[in-house]
C-alpha cells in the first residue's frame, strides 16, 4: 500500500464525511447544495478540462477551475434535465442518477489513463475486458477487483428500472471513492 498512515486516515476521515454527507442530502435534501453539488459542478468540467490539455499548452490554474466550473454546470445542468424529461419528473433520484453516470465517465476514463501511462491501447477493447487487465498492470490487486465491482454497479445504477430500488447515497458514495482511488492510481507515476 502506498501512503504514509496519516495520508491514509485523512483519506478514511474524508471518505467518512462524503458518506454522512450524502446520507444527509438524501434525508434532507438543503443539505444537498454542500454535498451533491460541487460533484454536479465541479468534476465533470475537471475531467474534460483535463482531457482537453493533454500534450497542449498549460492553462493557470485558476483558468483550468473556472473553465472546469463552467463546463460542468453546463455538463450536469443538461444531463439533468434529459434524465428528468425521460423520468417524467425532476427528483432526488434523478440527480443520485446524473452523479452515476458522472461517475461511471469518470471511472471509464481513469481507467483511459492508466493505459496511457503504461502505453497500452486498450481502447478497442470493452470495459469488462479492460477490468481484467487492470487485476495484471495496477499495483494494488483489491483496486483493481474493486474498480471492477464498483463499474458493474454504476452500469446497474445507470440501466435503472422502474421496479428496482435506486441506489442508495451510500453506495453511490463508496463507489466515487473507488473512483477517486483509481484515478489517482491512474496518475501516479510509474
């Protein structure tokens, strides 16, 4: 395991505090706009900020937040509303759901990024099949089969029936953590 203990307890305490915040957003849902939220509207215009600055010039990074900001507002904002016209109502559910779906992009092109990093293009290879692979190129073995576990549940997240529970805040928030880990895995030098 990499990380000093310390590093380790701050990741546990944070991890910790997203779940309770979650579970308060779902219970009370003004606690929503401190928890849910910044995911909503910071993450998704991280991500394509990040993807979009690969092997080009540096933007500051007060550019980068502020790009990242509007994007995602424009990302979440959207992705939203379809979900609420194809529900027929906007609700809890419906943003728990755009936070999936934001968060299986993002495990997905973690997951893009680590095969870079070890130059391998797996692209033209399916999810499942890359899941596999990452058991053999990651360093930690446990990432990788949660990784695995965490994008069959964001996929089952995602494919939701009206006869299913939807699920719950969390889960949804113990699979952003593997998410997280693995896209600092998936950035960390080799």
């Amino acid at each position: 395991m990499n990380g000093t203990p310390r590093q380790w307890a701050a990741a546990l305490a944070t991890g910790v505090a997203v779940v309770i915040g979650l579970v308060a957003a779902w219970i009370w849902p003004i606690v929503s706009i401190a928890t849910v939220w910044p995911f909503l509207l910071v993450v998704p215009g991280w991500a394509i900020v990040a993807w979009g600055s690969r092997g080009r010039g540096r933007i500051p990074a007060t550019g980068r937040l502020g790009l990242a900001i509007i994007l995602s507002v424009a990302v979440s904002a959207h992705l939203s509303w379809w979900l609420a016209s194809l529900t027929g109502g906007y609700g809890r559910e419906t943003v728990f759901l755009a936070a999936a779906l934001l968060a299986l992009r993002a495990l997905e092109d973690g997951l893009a990024r680590l095969w870079e990093g070890r130059a391998l293009d797996l692209r033209c290879c399916s999810v499942p099949t890359q899941l596999i692979c990452l058991r053999s190129y990651l360093d930690d073995p446990r990432l990788a089969a949660r990784a695995g576990h965490a994008w069959s549940a964001l996929q089952r997240a995602c494919h939701h029936h009206a006869y299913e529970l939807a699920p719950t805040a969390g889960e949804l928030e113990a699979w952003f953590v593997v998410v997280r880990e693995l896209i600092g895995a998936s950035s960390a030098p080799r």
